[in-house]
C-alpha cells in the first residue's frame, strides 16, 4: 500500500497533432484534491506533431506543472513506452485528451486505489447510461473485444480498451510492456493482470461523447487485429503450460 506523503502522480495524455481540447482536460483535473491526499502532479503532454504541423512544441494552460514530450513515432503505445521509460513518479494516471473521460472522479480512484492496495486499476465505461456517447456499433465492438478478453484470461475488466486507468510504478516496473500501437491498451491490462492478479481492479464511469474529430481508424480492422492479437496471446500461454 502506497503511505500518503510526499508521492509523485504523473498524468500522461498522448496527443497526435494539436485537435485535442488538452487545455480543457488539464483544467478539469482536482490538483488540490489530489494535493490533499498527499500527491504532487506533473502533467505529461506526448505529443506526436502531424506532418503539415508546423509548431513542433505546444504549450498548455494548467494551475500545476505541465511538460510536453515530442515523440516523433506515431502509435498509442509508443507514447506510453516513451513516458513510462523518461517519467519518475509513484502513481501513473493515464488517460485521452478529448474530454470523454471523467477526471474531476480522480480523487476517489485514487482513494480506493490506496485503501485497497490496488495497484492497477482501470475505467469501465460500457455501461447502460453511456449508450449515447458511442456511435454505432462502437459499443457492440468493444463489448465483444472484452468478452474475447475475459473469455481467454478471466480478466477482471469489462471494458479492455478504456483508456483512462492509473497504474503504481511498483507494478510497472514488473510487466513486459512492447505493443507500440492500439494493442498497448490490451497489453498492459493483460500484464498487469497476469502479474498481479489481486491488485487489479475496475470502476464504472461516466463517458462522455467525442466532440472532437476523431483519428481516421478503420475500427472494424482495429477490432480484428485486437482479436487477433489476444488469440496469439492465449496460445503462447498455453505453449508454455504446456512445457511445464
């Protein structure tokens, strides 16, 4: 369990391009909360610049510290390799930067985090009150992907491709972390889960629908290639059961 003085919160929000209401997010986030439960917050910006983008290194608004680090390698999990390997820091709270997820709900999953020795923990947001905030069959596709999940590993987590959750740096240090695209978001839950499995844990959320234009993604491949992905899984699990 994580004592409740002097720690460090990292906040990584990986951008690509400069269409996300970053600024935004980072005003919505509970520093003094956070502050009173003992934890200082540098906000970590990775930003990937498009090619027509001509200012390589924004700047953003927020009452706490905040620090832009160019990653020239596109891909979701190449920013997270990328602030995970030059971060130090406690707590990783991790999350999009387009206003859909609920960081002002930090301070209590951090609590809990702390009162339960939680050491992973992500966001469901495939609940019945979310429904709106999914266009078409985007709620159908990520309940089938988490049920692929939970089916193959028993994983804990109804939604596998959440992209807010907070993982401790005692636990990170721990996992084989590689997949540089989309896959990351399955990857570490997987990790972290087949590491640790006691100290995993998932909370419903509010979700809130994307108002920015979205990243051209063909999400029926992206779906396949996540199917895919946590098949060869499960099979090289089972090679080396098989081993043993």
């Amino acid at each position: 369990m994580i004592s409740l003085s002097n720690k460090r919160l990292a906040l990584i929000i990986p951008i690509l391009g400069l269409s996300e209401p970053v600024t935004q997010v980072l005003s919505s986030f509970p520093s003094e909360k956070l502050l009173s439960l003992g934890f200082e917050t540098t906000a970590y910006i990775v930003y990937t610049p498009l090619e027509e983008t001509k200012d390589p290194l924004p700047s953003f608004l927020a009452n706490f510290p905040v620090e832009v680090l160019i990653e020239p390698k596109k891909g979701y999990g190449q920013a997270y390799l990328t602030a995970f390997a030059k971060i130090k820091a406690d707590i990783f709270v991790c999350l999009d930067g387009d206003m859909t997820y609920p960081l002002f709900l930090l301070p209590k999953l951090i609590s809990l985090s702390l009162s339960d020795s939680y050491l992973f923990l992500s966001t469901n947001r495939l609940i019945e009150s979310n429904r709106d905030s999914f266009s078409g069959w985007n709620l159908v596709g990520n309940k089938l992907l988490s049920f692929f999940h939970h089916l193959l590993f028993h994983l804990p987590f109804r939604d596998t491709q959440s992209g807010f959750w907070l993982i401790s740096s005692s636990l990170l240090d721990r996992l084989s972390l590689h997949e540089t695209s989309f896959l990351f978001s399955s990857e570490i839950k997987l990790e972290a889960f087949l590491v640790d499995p006691s100290s995993c844990t998932e909370v419903k959320i509010p979700y809130f629908q994307r108002n920015v234009s979205s990243k051209s993604v063909n999400k029926l491949i992206s779906g396949l290639n996540i199917g895919l992905f946590i098949l060869k899984r499960f099979l090289k699990k089972q090679s080396k059961n098989e081993l043993h």
